[in-house]
C-alpha cells in the first residue's frame, strides 16, 4: 500500500512539472509517456533480484503449502527509491530548461522588437543660454557703438596729445629762437634818442636801403622759384657784420657761388619762357586792324581818339591799366581810385607819345618792348626781366592851368 501511495504522488509531481507545449510535440498523453517510461525503468532491476526464485504458482501452493516464497517488496524497495529520486531530478532539470527556452524566447522577440525612439531633451533653455552669452561676448548694438565711440574717443585724445607735444617742442624751439633774436637786437637796436644824432641818422638810412635791396633780392629769387629762408638769410647777413661766421670761407665761398648760379638758372629760364610768350603776343597783337608802330618802336592803337582837342599848356588827368602780356595785372589805377595829373611835358616820352595821338577822353592800347619799359632788369617782384609790357591809357579829363598869382612871383 505504501508503494503505491508513492508512486501515485510522483506520478502527480511529475505531471506538474512536464510541460505542456513538449508533451503535445510528443503526441502522447504525459500519463501514458510517464507510466511508459516508468514500465522500462521498473523491468531493470538488479541482478540480485533477478537472480530470486520467481513465485510459485497459485496451483501449486496450493499442492505444495510447506514451500514459502520471500516476499518482494522487501527486495525492490531500494532500487524503486534511487529511481524515484533520479525521476525527480530529471523532472527539475526539464523545468529548468523549460524556464530557459522561456526566457530565451523573450529575449529573441525582445531583439527583434523596433525600440520606441527616446524623447529628445529639451534644448530651448541651453540654446537661450548660448544666445545670451554670445550677446555678453559680442555685446548689443548700443555697447558696442559705446566702445567705437570710446576707441574713437581713445585715438582722438592720443592724436591730440601727439600734436599738443609737437606744439610744445615747436614752441619752445620758436622760444629760443625768439630770445636769440632779442638778444642780437638789443645789441644791434637803436634808441629814439641815439637816432637824434646826424651820423646816426644817415647810417640808419643806409641800413634802410640796404635792407630793401635784400627784401627785393629775397622776393625776386622766390618768384624764380629759388627756395630761400628768410631766418637763415638775415642771420648769415648779422653774423657777417659781428664777425662770427658760422662757417668756414673757403666753404661759404663754394655756397655762394653755388647760390647765384642757381639763382641765374632759373632767371634764365624765366626770362626765356617770358620772351616766347611776348613774340606770340607781339606778333598776335602787330596784325589786329588799326595797330601801328610808333617811331620810338612800340605798337599802339587807338581805341577811342577822343571828343576835343586837348588845350595849350593843359593839365591832363590820366588812367593807366599795366599789365604783362600773359595778362598778369601789374598796376590798375582805376580799380585803386588813382588819377595821375601832369601837364603833357611832365610825362615820359613814352606816354607823352601815346597822349600826342589822342584827344580829350580818348584811350589807347600801347604795346612795349622791355628796352622801353623795364629792361633787363625789370621790376621785382613783379615784373621779370626783359619783359614785355601792355599799357591800356585813357585820359580822364584836361584842364587849362590857372594863371600864376603876383604874389607867387
């Protein structure tokens, strides 16, 4: 009885635990398969017990009751427990190799399952942290115009600094030079009460024309187009007279002659560029209609003769336009306001020609070669050598002189 309560159980055990799905592959009830496989263990049995006499039959015990056979189940008890316990075993690992396909199972379908798409983070905030740093770092429109406007400030305020600097050397430097002139010209100045004196006088004069024959000089070179400073002349001219030249004579002789020679160069140069244009003009001027050559030798015409004949002994009042032939105004007394008033014999030959060919309020254009008017000097500044002049001359009016007085005899 014991025996079968316990195969009964692990027969039940062992139904639980099989699975399913495998006993359905197999195609046989798991009650059969088991009792199957139970029969097939239970007919291996050890050799001991093989080698038991196998039981009577009932027909013979009952001829034979004094011949008794040993029980059974006190032989295969142990060999059924080993199986039991063997079967149980088996029925676990089943199991655990069910659970494993089971879990291999789901991991397969996991893999091959498409995984929903993470949700991306949010990204607005850290992209307005990057735009505000970038503000801070290039700054808004309004700071960076107030760094330009700084800069520029900066730079202004260093330009003005360098040129303030420039002035101050510039300045003390005109200082110096300024204190050296007072110096040389409190040796060299003269009182009210020293130019009281005859000698002093004369000797003052002399220096007074002396000085303008140099302003003429220096004002003639530069109109030639020769660079010359005006400190440094005059210098040259007081270290001469006190003695103390500032350089050697044999080196201040070669620079002198070097001087003029430039100076003569560009004379030179001046003057032949002067007598081109004067030929074209003459020779432009000689073919206009009613121009004619004087016997002195300059070209005229008469632009106006004039309404009455001029009086015996009369004071004529006339206005001279001066001017060169590329007509560069030398002199113009009408625009000035001037009026010169000379009987005819008080003119120059020149202009008392011209007059002699007009009447009252008559004018005339008069063209002259430098040998008449100038020369080969001319008239520095304005007028350069051997030039060539036009005079436009208009009587202003003619009056007849005032008998002399007794009293003025």
């Amino acid at each position: 009885m014991t025996r079968r309560v316990s195969v009964a159980a692990w027969l039940a055990l062992a139904t639980c635990a099989l699975p399913r799905h495998a006993l359905a592959d197999d195609g046989i009830p798991a009650l059969l398969q088991f009792a199957e496989q139970y029969q097939q263990r239970s007919d291996t049995t050890p050799d001991a017990a093989r080698k038991t006499p196998p039981a009577a039959s009932p027909h013979k015990a009952k001829t034979t009751a004094s011949v008794k056979p040993a029980p059974p189940a006190a032989v295969t008890l142990r060999p059924r427990r080993s199986l039991l316990e063997r079967d149980e075993q088996l029925a676990r690992q089943r199991l655990e190799l069910q659970v494993l396909r089971q879990e291999n199972a789901a991991l397969r379908a996991a893999a091959h399952e498409t995984p929903a798409p993470a949700a991306l983070p949010d990204l607005t905030p850290l992209q307005q942290w990057l735009a505000g740093l970038r503000r801070v770092w290039r700054g808004t429109p309004d700071s960076r115009r107030a760094a330009e406007l700084v800069k520029q400030a900066q730079q202004q305020v260093a330009l003005a600094e360098q040129k303030r600097r420039k002035q101050e050397q510039r300045f003390a430097k005109e200082r110096d030079t300024w204190r050296q002139q007072q110096q040389t010209q409190a040796q060299w100045s003269i009182t009210p009460e020293q130019l009281q004196d005859e000698n002093n006088r004369l000797s003052y004069a002399a220096g007074s024309a002396l000085g303008r024959d140099i302003q003429t000089m220096l004002t003639e070179r530069q109109s030639w187009g020769v660079p010359v400073d005006r400190r440094s002349l005059l210098a040259g001219v007081l270290d001469n007279l006190t003695g103390r030249e500032r350089l050697p004579q044999q080196e201040l002789n070669a620079l002198m002659a070097k001087a003029d020679e430039t100076a003569g160069a560009a004379r030179e140069r001046i003057v032949n560029a002067q007598q081109q244009r004067d030929r074209a003009y003459v020779a432009q001027f000689s073919k206009r209609p009613g121009v004619q050559r004087s016997p002195t030798g300059f070209w005229y015409r008469v632009d106006y003769a004039g309404d009455r004949a001029l009086p015996q002994d009369a004071v004529i009042d006339v206005v001279v336009k001066e001017k060169l032939t590329d007509g560069t105004v030398i002199q113009d007394m009408d625009l000035n306001g001037k009026v010169l008033s000379l009987p005819l014999s008080g003119f120059p030959p020149l202009f008392r020609e011209a007059i002699g060919q007009l009447r009252d309020h008559g004018s005339i254009t008069m063209v002259v070669p430098p040998a008449l008017a100038y020369g080969e000097t001319g008239y520095p500044p304005k007028v350069p050598p051997n030039a060539t002049m036009v005079y436009e001359l208009r009587i202003d009016n003619s009056r007849v002189r005032a008998p002399q007085s007794a009293a003025d005899d």
